[in-house]
C-alpha cells in the first residue's frame, strides 16, 4: 500500500486511531498470536484485533465437533474455550506488541456480575477497548439470552459501563426481532459503539447417525451466506446509532474489498473479518488495497465519507418484499 492510501484508510473510532478499517473478529484470530506466524500476514494490516472471548475463570468449551462447514459458511459452537481473565491479562497482553495496531478484549460470562467484572480487569490493564459479546449463541447462559432481550441487554451494558473507561462497544445478536430497538437501549445504557452482527444459529444433521454434527447440537452460522443478513441488520442499527454519532463495526461474511465497502455503505465505520481468515490468512492486504482503489476511483478522500452513503430506492410504489 502507498502511503495515500494508508492516509485515506486510516479512521477515528472511539477516539482510538485504526490505520486501516478492517477488524480481524474475535475467535477468528485467537489472541492476536495466531496468524503472526504465517509468512506475510501482519497485524498492521488491521485496524484492530478482536481478542477471543474471555469470562471470570477458564472454560474448556464445547465436545467436538465444534465445527463444521457449510454451504458458503461454517457452523462454531466452541463453547468459549478460553484460560480465564487473569491469564490473559497476566501473561497473554504484555506479550503483544501494541504498536502494530488497536487490541480489543471480548468479555462474556454467564452472569450480569461475571460481566461486569471480566470488564473491570480489563479496565486494569493496556487493552485499547473492551467489546461486550452479549451475543454468543454456543454457551448455556448468558451469551445470546442476554443480547435477545432488551432489558437485559441494556443491564449488562450499564454494569460494564459502570466498571470501565475504555470504549465500549456491545456485540449486537441477529437472532432477534427488533435489532434497532435493542440498539437504543444499549446506547442510553452507555455503549460507544456496535458491533454488528454475531452469527445466527443453525444446525446440520447426520443423516445416518441421526443427530446433529456439532457436538452442541446447534452453533453459530458465519461465512458469506449471512452477508445479506448481516447488511441489513447494519443499515437498521444505523438508523439509531448515526443520530448518537455511535459506530459501527459491521461484519458477517466480509470476503473481498467489495463485501467491506457494501458494509460500510450500510453504514460501518469498520469492518470486520472473521471466517475468511480461515482459509486466506492474508486477505486484509487485498481487502485495504480494494477499498483504497475504490475510495480514489470514487472520489472520496476518506473512508468516513463512505459510511452510511447508501442511496435507498423509492420503495413506496410497493413497500412489500414480495
Ligand atoms: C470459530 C469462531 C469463534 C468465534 N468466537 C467468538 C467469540 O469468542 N466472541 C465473539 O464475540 N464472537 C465470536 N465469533 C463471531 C465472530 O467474531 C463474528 O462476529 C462472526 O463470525 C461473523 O463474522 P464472519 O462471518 O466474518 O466470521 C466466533 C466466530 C467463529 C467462526
């Protein structure tokens, strides 16, 4: 990349500078060690890195299988796997090298106190910003029955809110009805930014066996196929959020320069990668090269002049989407 385009690639989120707009995806990248060993990939390519989910004390996760690939995507239920916080703040942070790009720790727990205080160790120690999975679809409790309900949502928010500083951003759920709505009340809880989409649930089945692959029986849907999905579920959020001059790190099923620059027409500030980085390590290069080329090629002298540029068609001939 040259250094124009780094210029226009660079962007404000939360008052943290990220040098490019992508986002590599908790679980995707395990704890920001994971890829640096694979020749030509580098942190510095993303904006920042989304560490793996982290609770109170160490989970083992979920039976095999834990994952599983399907049409355009794949099925997760890890169920978490992770050391605890204090090990991750004890002997996993001070291992990476913060001037590559933006760590993002991702706090869980299965309790609005597990919550709250994953997050406050995490106020205690060198993460640039504290991302709330309210949202994971493969643990028993918490996770995903927080993020489908409203009330709860804004409560798990609210104590995360109370124990940090850092920015917040929460982890929005697709496996709701009314995406918006439940955005508006994390942000009158304090949420600075979204996070938007986690994976949907799914299932496949083994038909000799009769039952289901993943071992969790049902797991988290990611990949292209959730893209659409994903999109709108971007531009919804956006309409509450640009009000409140709240971002968006929009994600699901980003594969190409094309899938980020849709995202962040919806109205992303970021994107995120998650899946694709399983079979191409080193896509964020021609991702930022792509969207590089369209901003020059398009006019736009930043990438924040392309968020939430979307040009709605008249739909009021109709207004069905049948
Ligand atoms: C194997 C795997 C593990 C994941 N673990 C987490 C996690 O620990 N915390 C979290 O918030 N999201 C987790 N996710 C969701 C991703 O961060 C991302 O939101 C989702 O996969 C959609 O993006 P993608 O289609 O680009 O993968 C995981 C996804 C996958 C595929």
């Amino acid at each position: 990349m040259t250094s124009e385009d780094r210029a226009m690639l660079a962007s404000e989120f939360c008052g943290m500078r990220f040098e490019t707009p992508l986002v590599l995806l908790s679980g995707c990248v395990g704890f920001g060690e994971e890829y640096t060993r694979v020749s030509g990939f580098s942190n510095r390519d993303a904006g920042a890195i989304c560490l793996k989910g982290t609770t109170l004390e160490p989970r083992p996760g979920n039976p095999a299988h834990r994952v599983y690939e399907t049409p355009a995507g794949m099925l997760n239920a890890i169920g978490l796997q992770n050391p605890g916080v204090d090990h991750v703040v004890g002997e996993i942070l001070p291992k990476l090298d913060f001037s590559e790009t933006r760590f993002i720790a991702n706090v869980s727990g299965s309790t609005v106190e597990e919550y709250a205080e994953v997050t406050r160790r995490f106020d205690d120690s060198p993460v640039d910003a504290i991302e709330i999975n309210i949202s994971c679809p493969n643990v028993k409790e918490g996770g995903v029955a927080f993020g489908n309900d409203p009330e709860m949502s804004a409560r798990v928010v609210e104590v995360c809110r109370a124990a940090t500083r850092k920015p917040l951003i929460t982890k929005l759920s697709p496996n709701q009805t009314d995406i918006a709505g439940n955005a508006r009340r994390c942000i009158e809880a304090g949420s600075d930014a979204f996070a938007v989409i986690n994976t949907l649930m799914g299932m496949a089945i083994d038909i000799d066996s009769r039952s289901p692959i993943i071992g969790n029986n049902q797991g988290g849907l990611s990949g292209p196929a959730i893209k659409p999905i994903a999109l709108l579920k971007v531009h919804q959020v956006y309409q509450v959020a640009r009000e409140h001059g709240i971002p968006i790190i929009g994600q699901g099923g980003v594969a190409s320069a094309e899938d980020a620059i849709e995202f962040l027409i919806a109205g992303a500030s970021a994107v995120g990668v998650g899946t694709a980085l399983f079979y191409d390590p080193l896509i964020c290069q021609r991702i930022n090269a792509g969207i590089a080329a369209y901003l020059r090629r398009h006019g736009f002298g930043t990438v924040a002049q392309l968020t939430g540029s979307l040009r709605l068609n008249d739909a009021r001939v109709c207004g069905c989407n049948t």
